[in-house]
C-alpha cells in the first residue's frame, strides 16, 4: 500500500510549570496544540514519535500517540482504532454488472467490446456466469476489493462472497478475497498486475444458477496483512442483473440461398439423374442453429436407409464418400462461402467435419460426404457457443448404369446438441 503523506514541518515548545504546595503534585493537564494549519489532538509525551519517514519513494506516516489496534464490528461495518484507521480508501461503486446484455448495450469497457455479454456467451446471454468492473472512486491502484452479492436486493439473506481465486460464490468473506481492481478484471496495470488474464476481461465471476437475478456490491480495504492495519469501507451502492436460461435453437430451410426462410415439409429435388454426369440439387439444406452453451455445439446427420431407394423395384444409389466423377452415388456437400456466425473474435464458427466422412467443399467439385445409418459429424462450433450460426449444404448424385428409372428417395434426420 502506498500512502503519500502531505510533508509539514511542526515546530512547538511545551512548557511544563510545576509547584509545590503542601508535598503534593499539581495535575499537568492535557491540551490540544493549534495552529493555522494543524491540530494535534491529546499529544502525549513519551517514547511515541510523529511525523514522516520518508525514503525516494513513499513518505510513512507517523502516529503522533499511542497506536490503537482494536477493532469494531457489525453486521454493517468494521472499524479500526488507531490514527492509521484515519487512512481509509474511498467507497467503491459498481459500473458493470452484466450477464446477458445484448449487442451494443454493454456498460462494460473491457472484451468484447460493445457485443455485451451476447459476445461471449451468444444470446441470450450467459447462464451461469457475469462480467463486473469496479469503479475506485479514486482510490490508488494498490487499493484492494471485495465482491459480495445476493439474491435480495437489500442483502437480508442469502448473502455470498465471491472467492478471489476461484470466482466462485461462498458463504464466507476472507482476507485473501481483497484483491487489487486489476486482477478482477485481468488487465494489466504496472506494478500491481503484471499479466493480462482475457477469461477475467471477459467474465470474471462464476457458478451462478440460471434464470436467477443477483445483486452485487463492493468494499475496499486500504491492506490486507492480517494485522488489523486499516479500516475495510463499507459495502457500496448495488447493481443487478439476471443470468439467462441454457439455449439451444435450430431450423432447417429448403432454399436457394441463406436469405430465404421455408417452412415444412423439408423436400430437397435432385432433378433428374443421369449416369454420365454428377447432378446437383437446385437449393441448399440450409442449417441454422445458436447456443450460449460454454463448450458450444455439435450437428449430426444419418440417413435411415443409407441409400437413395427406388421405391418402385428396390434399385438404390448409396451414400458415398469421395468424388462421384468416377464413381456411382449420392452425398451432401458444404457451401463454405455462405458458411456464417456472428461475433466470431470471442464466439465460435461453423466448422465442417471432414473426418470420418469429409462433408467440406475442398478439392473436387464433385466430392461429397456420404450420410450413413449412423450419425456422423457435419459440423460443430469449435468447442464455443454459437451465435447466429448457418450452414449450408447441397446435394450431389450420380447414379450408376444399370439402375431403371423411377423416383429414388432417403429420409435425413439432423441432430443438434450443445455442451452447458
């Protein structure tokens, strides 16, 4: 803790009279020496000194009496006796407090930036998890902080203390739970916080339950040395916010492009196949799917029969993984360019599985994933939750010679889960 002390030079003479009268001692009474510029309150005399030590880089101040240690509680405030109580830091506020603010709403200043929590955690925000920043009120850099919350607004019952270390909530406050607004936030500020911790800028207190509203204050404390040294400031004004639910959304559209939205039955028309040529389907499965969910998504396919079936006579063009040129078979292609995800810097993106069936649009055109009877990756969101995320794919077919005409068909089911 650093103190800078205001330098003053005190220059006072104490003039003791003393008579004699009877054999007895006249009482020498205590007096608050004055000037225009300080007050020294009940000196006493004796060993004690006052002043300032001072060395190149801090002046200490001090006490100019007896040093009192006691200490003084309530279930509203803790004091300290002593003139160091005197030093007390500034009563801190809270100016961000944010679990599931939207894009553009954020009061927060650190990651993500103006995205809110909507950028780490994807809408509709973070279920288990919040972002706070302390306003100091001024204090200096060294002064340290405490997080505690609850679910009442005027703190009358289940109160918790955020643990420094973990940032979890617990029922306990303890000193080691004062730490230095920098290290809260993980931001580097010198000589207090040498490193940058980016998961503390982004959301710095954890294990909350979903769908919750908490309120949370803070109180500074000038050191922590487990001696008593300074008085903790009393707990500040409070802010609130309301943690989301878990979330997952997904819709298919049958469509030409991204922009178009379609509603049931999901058909997809190969066209009319030839044996010569690999043939396309005119419109995209266009996959849409988000999640707040903290290890992010994953979307599966199977096919129930594994084959296109000619439902006349039983003739089938099967799934097929590789490049159809040359070869007989149907698949699913992705369209990469139209591939999309907001807020990708801190969320995740649409990853195309290409192992164990390679479902991406590189090398050949006519290269395509075959859709099995058992689920098989078509993409995830590299292990993030997903915001706003789509994907699209096409179908490719070539049937062999041999095959007779008629109307080929396979049912696709697309599965889609998330990791909270």
């Amino acid at each position: 803790m650093k103190f800078k002390a205001p330098k003053f030079t005190i220059s006072f003479a104490i003039i003791g009279l003393l008579a004699i009268v009877n054999q007895r001692m006249l009482p020498v009474l205590a007096q608050n020496l004055d000037s225009t510029n300080y007050t020294l309150v009940a000196p006493t005399i004796g060993n004690t000194i006052a002043g300032t030590s001072d060395s190149t880089s801090f002046s200490q101040l001090l006490s100019a009496g007896l040093i009192d240690s006691t200490r003084f509680e309530s279930a509203n405030y803790a004091l300290r006796g002593g003139y160091s109580a005197l030093i007390e830091p500034n009563v801190p506020k809270i100016t961000c407090f944010e679990a599931n603010t939207n894009f553009g709403t954020t009061t927060c200043t650190g990651l993500p930036g103006s995205d809110g929590m909507f950028g780490v955690c994807a809408d509709p925000g973070c279920y288990n998890r919040a972002k706070i920043e302390i306003d100091t009120q001024n204090n200096p850099n060294d002064i340290r902080y405490a997080l505690q919350m609850s679910t009442t607004s005027d703190f009358s019952s289940n109160i918790y203390y955020v643990d420094a270390t973990t940032r979890l909530l617990k029922l306990t406050l303890t000193a080691s739970d004062f730490i230095p607004k920098c290290e809260w936030e993980g931001v580097i500020v010198s000589g207090i916080c040498a490193a940058a911790n980016t998961t503390w800028q982004k959301y710095n207190v954890l294990g909350l339950t979903p769908d919750l509203q908490y309120y949370l204050r803070v109180a500074a404390a000038s050191a922590i040395a487990g001696n008593n040294n300074f008085q903790q400031t009393q707990w500040g004004p409070s802010a609130t916010t309301t943690t989301a639910k878990p979330t997952i959304t997904f819709d298919i559209d049958i469509a030409p492009n991204t922009s178009t939205s379609t509603n049931q039955p999901y058909t997809l028309d190969l066209g009319t196949l030839n044996s010569t040529s690999v043939n396309s389907s005119a419109d995209n499965i266009v996959l849409r799917t988000s999640t707040n969910g903290l290890g992010g998504l994953q979307l599966n396919v199977k096919g129930s029969q594994g084959y296109l079936l000619n439902t006349s006579n039983s003739d089938q063009i099967p799934a097929f993984n590789g490049d159809l040129a040359s070869n007989s078979g149907y698949g699913l292609r992705n369209s990469s360019s139209l591939n999309a995800a907001d807020n990708t810097a801190n969320l995740g993106s649409i990853v195309v599985s290409n192992s164990p069936v390679d479902f991406t649009d590189t090398g050949a055109a006519t290269k395509v994933g075959g859709p099995s009877t058992t689920y098989v990756k078509l993409f995830d969101s590299n292990n993030l939750p997903l915001d706003g995320g789509i994907a699209p794919f096409i179908a490719k077919a070539k049937p062999s010679a041999t095959i007779t005409p008629g109307r080929y068909t396979e049912t696709l089911t697309f599965l889609v889960y998330a990791t909270f």
